[in-house]
C-alpha cells in the first residue's frame, strides 16, 4: 500500500512511531499529552502528514530527513525546531560532523544571521547530549 492509499488513522499511526523514534517518546508523548482540544489539530496534522505521509516514504532514509531538516529550519530561522531536530539527527545516525557541514552550507545559502542562530542551537543541544565541549 503506498501513502496515497493510507487512510488518515494509519497515517497517524505510522507517523507516531516514526516521531517517537526520531525526537523520542518521551517529547512525543508529551506534546500529545499536554495538547488540549485546540492543540490536538496540530498534532494530528504534525503526525499524519509531517510523520506518517512524509517521513513514512521509502526513497529517503532517516539521516537524509534529518539533515534537510536542518538547512530547510536553518533557512527558516527556527532555532527552537533547529534543537529539537538536531536530537532526531543524532538519533537518526548524523554526525556531528555532518550537522556542522549541513549547517555550513545552510549558511552560505541562507545567510549569516540565520547560520548563526543554527549553529547555536545545535552547539547548544550537542554540548547537553555531551557530543561537543
């Protein structure tokens, strides 16, 4: 079955292990946990479509997810996201090499300030999960 043909609840599903898997269960659980009625559109919006439609399809592995992740939130100027993704690429196998050159090119297309803000929060998670000084 392709993700074309999954119904909305397998979608969500599928896209609640691979979140899991990817920022951890704790954070996933969370998020859903604290969401009230309002919030809960957002995270089956997050995991149906984010997670299960996007993230489920075969032609990219995890690590290459992770990494266009981060270019895409760094051109965006998301530290917040920049953070929480910087986790799911350890997770998913980047390196912290890999990041900083992920990072590195992000810049040269997005910009200094937006480089920067990026390669603080990720200095930032990576020194907490003790890859960095």
């Amino acid at each position: 079955m392709t993700n074309q043909e999954k119904t909305i609840r397998e979608l969500f599903e599928e896209g609640l292990d691979i979140r899991r898997e990817v920022l951890g269960a704790e954070y996933v659980d969370g998020s859903i946990e604290q969401a009230n009625d309002f919030m809960m559109a957002f995270q089956h919006v997050t995991t149906e479509w984010c997670w299960g439609y996007a993230w489920g399809r075969d032609t990219l592995n995890k690590k290459t997810r992770s990494m266009l992740n981060l270019a895409m939130l760094t051109a965006l100027n998301r530290a917040a996201e920049i953070k929480l993704h910087v986790r799911g690429a350890v997770n998913n196998g980047v390196s912290v090499e890999e990041i900083r050159e992920t990072l590195l090119h992000a810049t040269v297309y997005c910009g200094i300030p937006a480089g920067l803000d990026a390669f603080k929060a990720a200095n930032e998670v990576l020194k907490e999960m003790g890859q960095v000084d």
